[in-house]
C-alpha cells in the first residue's frame, strides 16, 4: 500500500462507547487527529480519557463491550474501521501498524525463548529459512542496543530486566518493519535511566528508518523530547493539536495551560506549580457541553450548553474551546 498523502493515519469524528452494567460509558466523542508521515504524534492527558482506546481502536483490539457509533480511521486511504477481524490480521496488525504495550512482560510468552518468539513474528512476514530468520534476528536485536544478541536469543523473559524485555519488544515490532508504531505508555515499568535510554533508541529508530510513532503518555517531559506534534484529549475528546514547541509556548485551550502548567520543570517551579482542580469526569453521563467546563475557571454560559468544534488559529494548530471566535483568532 503506497500513499502520496503527507499524513499516514488520519482519524476523523470517531465516536464508541463501551456498554457496561452501570450504563453506557462514553469513551471516545468525536475524535479526529492525523499522524503525518515519519513524524512522531503525541497523545496526551489525564487517565482514563481515553487514549489507549484510540490506540487499540487503530488496531481492532476493542473489548467485546466497545460499539463503534460513528468515524473513520484512514490507514494509507483505506478505512480500517470496515475492514473485517481476518483483514486486520493478515494485512495490518504487526505488518503495517505494531504496538508496543505499557506492561512489556505481558506481551511476551513466558514459556518460549527470545529466539522462538522473535523469529515466529519474523517468519509471518518474510521467511527467510532458520538460518536467515536468526541473523535477522541478531541484526533487530543489535539494532534496539542490545549486547550479546546470539546469546540472549537463547534466554526466557524472566531472565530478562524491563528494559531488556521492552526492546525485545521493539525487536519484534520492528523485524516485521511496520510503517506505524502506537507506543502506549512505553516506559512506565521502566527506571528513570532506562527510560532515558529507551527513549533514545527509539529517537534512532525513528530517524534512521523513517517509522511514523503516535506515542502516548502522560508525562509532558518525554513528550518534549520526541514528539513533533501532540494532541491534547480530555474526557474523550480531541481538545488541542499543535506542535510541541507551541505546546510549552503558547498553548490555547485552558485545560492544555493546566497540564503545562502543572508539571515541574517543564514549564514551572515546582513552588509555582498550578492543579488542575477537580476530578477527571466518569464517562456515564459526561458533562453537557464542553466536557471540561466543571473544572475550567474561564467557563462561560454556553459551555455547559454547546459542545466547542475544534477551530484552526494556525496551519498546524487547532483548539476546540468556545474562547476561540469562529474567525480563527485568540481571545
Ligand atoms: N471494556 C471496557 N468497559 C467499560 N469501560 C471501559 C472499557 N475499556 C475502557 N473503558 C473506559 O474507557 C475510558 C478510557 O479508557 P482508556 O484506557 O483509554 O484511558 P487512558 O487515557 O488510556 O488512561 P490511562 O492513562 O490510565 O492509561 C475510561 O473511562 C475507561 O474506564
Ligand atoms: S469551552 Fe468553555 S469550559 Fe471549555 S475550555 Fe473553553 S472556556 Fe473552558
Ligand atoms: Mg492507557
């Protein structure tokens, strides 16, 4: 699948929900962002606002729950979202799109070698003989930093530390060369210094092999350091795209100035630093309107009435907050 389009994912007005015993609950109302190629997208916000499900929605990887109300997901010009279970397998999932999990140790089997699993996700997609499936193998696991790669193709995950897994993982995704990497929450088990190197590796992969990355994650501070772009989600809903230079200078939507404004050392003191007051909303009966307006000190009478469409202030930036006129401009 060739594209001359310069974005590589482009969701538009993707809504779902999930149906439990104490209602609905609404995860995702209209999300829309794009990922353009070889770039790296941030996701962010607060848990429970639904990026992981924008992941695994990529991915056809929804619980049995999820109902799909409206949306398109364009994946090089075709909408994944009406490609069936047996589609996503065979053409899409580790081969074009991979994801790397927050939690590494479960993503790997315990009971099988590093060599059996890595070359397994090797053979699916370009078979090269026993002999060439484990020089490839040698060649992803140098290629994620690690040392001695012959020999820790022999070993089980638990002879493994975080770290080691996560690059076995990043081996893995990356053997079967996908043009898009969704890392959710990749270095949450990790140590802080391991993160540093994990991040790192990544940043490598990224320029040397052009991959596209929507990274997700909450922390702003490796947001800084690898994302081009980031779009900001609250409650389910897309409330601000924009690069990340403009992310910590000049940000818009009142909610992404709380977040900026809430973490040490990225933007404040930490005696400076400002809380987001009250709490994330459940999504069984969100709030009407804008859904942040509860906790938002510049909320207005039709914030709790109308829902804010996302308006362009710049070529690459987009706010969905009623404080933007419809002309484009800031107020
Ligand atoms: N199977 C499910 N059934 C019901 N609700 C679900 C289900 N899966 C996810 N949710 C809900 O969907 C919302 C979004 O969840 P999601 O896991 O995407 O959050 P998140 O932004 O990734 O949070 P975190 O930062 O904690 O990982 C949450 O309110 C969550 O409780
Ligand atoms: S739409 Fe209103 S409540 Fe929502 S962020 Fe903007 S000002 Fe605040
Ligand atoms: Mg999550």
């Amino acid at each position: 699948m060739k594209t001359k389009t310069k974005d590589i994912l482009r969701i538009r007005d993707l809504a779902l929900s999930f149906d439990t015993e104490e209602g609905e609950v609404e995860a995702l109302d209209g999300v829309a962002f794009s990922i353009k190629n070889s770039s790296v997208s941030g996701l962010i916000g607060e848990t429970g606002c639904g990026k992981s499900v924008t992941g695994l929605t990529i991915l056809g990887l929804l619980d049995e729950n999820a109902r799909i109300k409206r949306g398109e997901i364009i994946y090089k010009r075709e909408n994944l979202l009406t490609k069936k279970e047996e589609e996503l397998e065979r053409e899409i999932r580790g081969k074009e799109i991979a994801m790397i999990f927050q939690d590494p140790g479960s993503s790997l089997n315990p009971v099988f070698t590093v060599e059996n699993q890595i070359t397994e996700s090797i053979k699916m997609y370009r078979n090269a003989g026993a002999k060439g499936n484990k020089e490839i193998a040698i060649e992803q696991l140098e290629r994620v930093k690690l040392p001695d790669a012959a020999n820790l193709l022999k070993r089980y995950p638990h002879e493994l530390s975080g770290g080691m897994k996560q690059r076995v993982m990043i081996a893995m995704m990356l053997a079967c060369n996908p043009s898009l990497l969704i890392a959710d929450e990749p270095t949450t088990a990790l140590d802080v210094s391991i993160q540093a190197q994990f991040i790192n590796v990544l940043r490598e992969l990224q320029s040397d092999l052009g991959t596209s990355i929507l990274y997700i994650t909450h922390d702003l501070a490796v947001i800084s350091e690898i994302c081009n772009s980031v779009s900001v989600m609250y409650a389910g809903r897309i409330v601000e795209d924009l690069p990340v230079e403009t992310l910590f200078n000049d940000p818009i939507h009142p909610y992404t100035k709380k977040l900026v404004y809430s973490v040490p050392g990225v933007k404040t003191k930490l005696e400076d630093l400002e809380e987001i007051p009250g709490s994330v909303p459940r999504l069984i009966n969100p709030p009407a309107g804008c859904r942040f307006h509860p906790r938002c000190d510049k909320a207005k009478a039709i914030c709790s009435q109308e829902t804010p469409n996302p308006v362009s202030v710049e070529p690459d930036h987009c706010v969905a907050c009623h404080l933007i006129s419809d002309r484009g401009g800031k107020q």
